[in-house]
C-alpha cells in the first residue's frame, strides 16, 4: 500500500505537503488505535497475577474446558494449580459434573475462569456443582479479553 501511495505521490505536484498529511494522518490513526483499551489483546498476565497473588493454600483455579488454557500454562508460575473440569468439548454433563465435583471436593476456594464457558458449559453444569458442594460465589472480576474470574469459597 505504501509502495503504491509513494508512486502516486510522484505525480502530484504538492509531494511534500501531501507526503506530510499521509504521514501525520498515519501517526494519528495508529496512536488511537494503540491508545484504546478495547483493541488491546488478552490480558491473561494480570489475570493469573492476581490469581497467583490472592490464591490461599488450599486453592486451584478451574477452567470451563477439557484442560488448562495455554496461556494460562504459559504465564502461571505454578503457585496455583489449574484444571480444565468439562470431560471434552461436546461435554457430556454427567461426567462434567463428576469431575467438577472431584476436582473441588477437599478444597477452600475455586477461581473460576469463565473464559468461553457460554460455549464449552451453556448448561452452566459447573455452577451448579460448585453449589451443591457447598461453595458460594464471593467474587467477580473481569480481565480485558479473557473475562469474568469468579472466585467460589465454602460456606
């Protein structure tokens, strides 16, 4: 495109002042963009931080998906461990269930991503597992891009 627009520009007669608005509108178009939150990427390095900070002994992070996410893997200095509680992507909600239950059962409190939960759990299988253990949603906090992080403590 540059290339293109750099040929072009030979042919016109006010090149320079023409160079320096496409350069100027550049600059500013690409600052905005850098500039607003919304098009940044996932932010899972806060995510796990504050997971990794908050955690108490006794507590594991659960991802609604067959195993951890990579990025998850990837930044996680393995102070708490994390899990993927559907049993496959199609999940099958008894066997979800049973390993949610599993996984949970001697635990004090749960980080629940609920990153692509709307798809991988819509019957919301984990939740209400989660429940019937005996733990209770205590808080929510949202990450840009990777979403909601509910944490789940007993009663």
């Amino acid at each position: 495109f540059y290339i293109l627009l750099s040929s072009g520009l030979m042919q016109v007669k006010f090149k320079k002042i023409l160079t320096f608005l496409l350069i100027s509108a550049n600059l500013l178009f690409v600052s905005a963009y850098i500039g607003d939150q919304k098009h940044w990427r996932e932010d899972w390095l806060r995510a796990i931080s504050f997971v990794d900070e908050n955690a108490l002994p006794n507590e594991i992070a659960i991802m609604a998906f067959p195993e951890s996410f990579a990025p998850f893997r990837w930044y996680s200095t393995g102070i708490v461990p994390v899990y993927g509680v559907t049993d496959s992507l199609s999940q099958n909600s008894e066997r979800t269930r049973e390993k949610t239950i599993s996984l949970v059962n001697n635990k004090n409190g749960i980080y629940y991503f609920k990153y692509l939960s709307q798809i991988t759990d819509r019957p919301r299988i984990i939740d209400s597992s989660l429940s019937d253990t005996g733990f209770t949603k205590t808080q929510t906090h949202d990450f840009r891009g990777v979403g909601f992080v509910e944490y789940w403590s007993k009663k």
